[in-house]
C-alpha cells in the first residue's frame, strides 16, 4: 500500500512506468542487508554489524521510531548518478522502496514498516522505521497533504488494520 500527497501524486502521474527503471549500480541501497539489533530495525552500512547502545540512543532520540528514521535516511543523489533529472531520481527512489518492501516483507514478516520517499527541489530522499503505534510517528500519514514544501510519499509494508483504513484519496497504484 501507498499514500501520497498531493504534490507527489501530481509527479507520479509524469512517470511513464517507475518501476522499469535499472539500477546497474549496486549498492547498499539497491542491495539491501538489514538488521535487528536491540529492537532497532538497520540497513546495514558496512560489513560489520554494529550493535546499537539502546540505553544511550533512547536517551539522546526519546524513541525508537525517531532513532530508525534517522539512521535510515539516504539521498538518492548521493549513491546514483539521476543526471539531475527529477523524474529519473523518482524512478530510483520508487524503485528502491519496491526492493526495500520485498526484502523487509521476507525477513520481518511480523513487523510493520512505513518506507517514507520524499522530492525536494534538488533531491529525493528514502528512509525507513518500523511502524510502533505508541510511539509518536515520524510522518503523519494521515495528513500528508500537510508536507507544504515536499513532495511525499509513504509504502506501507504489511500493513496493520489500522493503517489499511488510512485516507483512501492519499492512495496511489504503482505497482508496489
């Protein structure tokens, strides 16, 4: 499932098919490891895994969810070459949440994740957390319309009930 704004949906009609877009460029992005490390969801960066310090994260975030969200956010720009073409980075950053989906379904299949893509005017940006409902989300799904300055949008990886009921107008149908 995925939602969008108003700004996104309007870019996302531009595209003539984002998801047939090749990247020849492997990557930790395009090639994905993540991990658990004391409930913390990762991509990993580096062939070590490191182990995450919960007390002194927690303590400097307030949450998981804040924490996740900020360890994996990457710019598109700064691992592919878009040529600096705005529907080409689009391509790129749908299709690395279609590959980021598929690998988060397959190995957290309890887990519910929420990948957040974002356009600015000089960059997409994609990052993921895991969906806590007692924690304070990191995008208000509700109202993405709310995002004034960005274009954005929201792949809901196995989604709960309660986030399958979001705003139905938000939804867009990409083949993810």
């Amino acid at each position: 499932m995925i939602i969008a704004n108003t700004r996104m949906r309007k870019l996302v009609s531009s595209l003539k098919d984002p998801l047939t877009i090749e990247l020849n460029e492997k990557n930790i992005l395009s090639d994905p490891c993540f991990y658990e490390s004391e409930g913390f969801v990762l991509l990993k960066e580096t062939e070590e895994i490191e182990e995450v310090n919960k007390d002194k994260v927690l303590k400097m975030y307030k949450d998981y969810t804040g924490y996740e969200a900020f360890c994996n956010e990457y710019n598109v720009e700064d691992y592919f070459d878009t040529g600096n073409e705005e529907l080409v980075s689009l391509q790129i950053v749908f299709k690395l949440a279609d590959i980021w989906k598929e690998r988060l379904e397959a190995q957290f299949a309890d887990y519910t994740f929420i990948i957040s893509i974002s356009r600015s005017e000089d960059y997409s940006n994609i990052r993921f957390y895991r969906y806590r409902p007692k924690e304070a989300p990191w995008l208000l799904l509700d109202n993405l319309d709310g995002y004034l300055d960005e274009a954005v949008a929201a792949v809901i990886v196995n989604p709960t009930e309660e986030l399958r009921n979001i705003n139905r107008v938000q939804v867009i149908n990409i083949g993810l």
